[in-house]
C-alpha cells in the first residue's frame, strides 16, 4: 500500500481499506466547541465543517467513524485520538465517552500539558492541559520500550498555523509514531486536517494514509509534504 492523501469523508475511505492493514491511527477529531471557538474567543473557523453539532449527534457520528476504524487496525495497532475537555451547559466534562471503541482496549492516557492557553472568560482555571487517549486493538500492542522512561505527561506547547485553527503539534505526533510504529508501517489520520501526521510519519520513515473532506486543507497537506521532500533533498544534496 502506498501513501495518499484523498479529500473524502472518513467514513467513505476507511471502507476501501483492506482489514488489518493500519499500523497505528493518530488522529484529533473536530471537538465539537463551534468553528474553532475556545472559551467563548473565535480562534477561526474550519473549512467544510462547522464544529457545532447537537452532543448527542456529534457522538454518535465519531463514534460510527472510529469503531469502523477497527477493521483495518492490524492486530497489534494502536489508536491514538487527541481530544481535549470542555463545558456542556456550563459544566466540564471529560471526553472518556471516546474510549467506547468496540473491540478496542483502553492502554494508557498521555496528558499533553503546555505553558500558554487561548484566552477564556475567568470563571475557572485556565486550561494548560489536553488529553491523549491510547486504544489498543490485541495483546501486547507494539511499543517500543526504549521510550517508556517519556511517562505519561508530556509538555509540548502549541503550533498555531493561521490556516488550520486547530493543528496538532508535530512534537506529539513524532512521539507517538516513534514509540508504536516502526519504519515502513502504515500511519493513517482520518481527520488529516493540514498534514501534521502525515509530514511526520514521511519524516520518520513511515507511509501514510490521510483523509479530510475540506479539498483546501488537502491541497495544503500536499503542499507542506512536497514543501518538506524538497527540503530533505536539498539538505542530503549540501
């Protein structure tokens, strides 16, 4: 299998997949706050996809797209789904409602903590955190136990992009697609966004599968990856 990016619904692509065929899944799904909205501040809008959605709906629909994901997880994969809390009607709330997966495992959870924060109304502490979820499919699911002493909190700070609002710092992705996946192994993001995941797991010798249904977002993933090969060449050439 080789590595694309396809502007489609997750849904659609995962369905041409042939089961057992995904080393390791990496993904942050929209957080259902409002295009991009964090604490009552815009941070700017997604592309195609408006990020405000009735709860129960919203669930049901991410929920439909990861327990598909199973299929083609191999059976020593994991899945790992960056998602952080919020307030539903004025109360926070944990997201462990995601770790419903069928067939899949709770394995661990990484707390990702860093320094600055979007600014929000006073009414509690700031946030400084957001939470990493590791699913696994069987037993035991591949981890490279040269980085166990990493722990389980992690400071890696923000990486605002002006044309995604919400990008997943290449740090954590490096991290993750280091100690669960091995060289030549498949990483696939199904909410691919602008690429983050996918420019990584190219980085570290990895193919990758990548799906967004906003055609600007993958053109912008194509263009980063392009824009990082040439780089890498240039630097072998020198």
């Amino acid at each position: 299998m080789e590595s694309e990016i396809v502007c489609c619904d997750c849904l659609d692509y995962i369905k041409k997949l042939p089961s057992n065929s995904v080393d390791l899944i990496l993904s942050s799904p929209p957080y259902n706050q409002g295009r991009g909205v964090v604490g009552g501040f815009a941070t700017g809008g997604y592309d195609k996809y408006d990020d405000q959605t009735p709860e129960k709906e919203y669930r049901k629909e991410m929920m439909l797209r990861f327990n598909a994901m199973v299929r083609v997880l191999k059976p020593t994969g994991s899945m790992f789904i960056v998602i952080g809390q919020r307030a539903i009607d004025r109360v926070m709330e944990w997201p462990f409602w995601i770790t419903k997966v069928k067939g899949m495992k709770l394995n661990g959870v990484i707390i990702r903590k860093f320094k600055n924060s979007p600014q929000i109304r006073p009414v509690r502490f700031f946030p400084r955190h957001e939470v990493v979820f590791w699913l696994r499919n069987g037993w035991p699911p591949y981890f490279n136990d040269k980085f166990a002493s990493f722990g389980d909190v992690w400071e890696i700070n923000p990486q605002p992009d002006k044309r995604h609002p919400a990008v997943m710092p290449q740090e954590l992705a490096r991290r993750i697609i280091r100690v669960c996946s091995k060289p030549g192994d498949i990483v696939f993001d199904p909410f691919c966004g602008i690429g983050t995941t996918l420019i990584v797991a190219h980085e570290q010798g990895r193919k990758y599968l990548g799906c967004d249904i906003s055609e600007k977002y993958c053109k912008t993933t194509v263009h980063r990856i392009n824009t990082f090969r040439s780089q890498a060449n240039l630097g072998d050439f020198e």
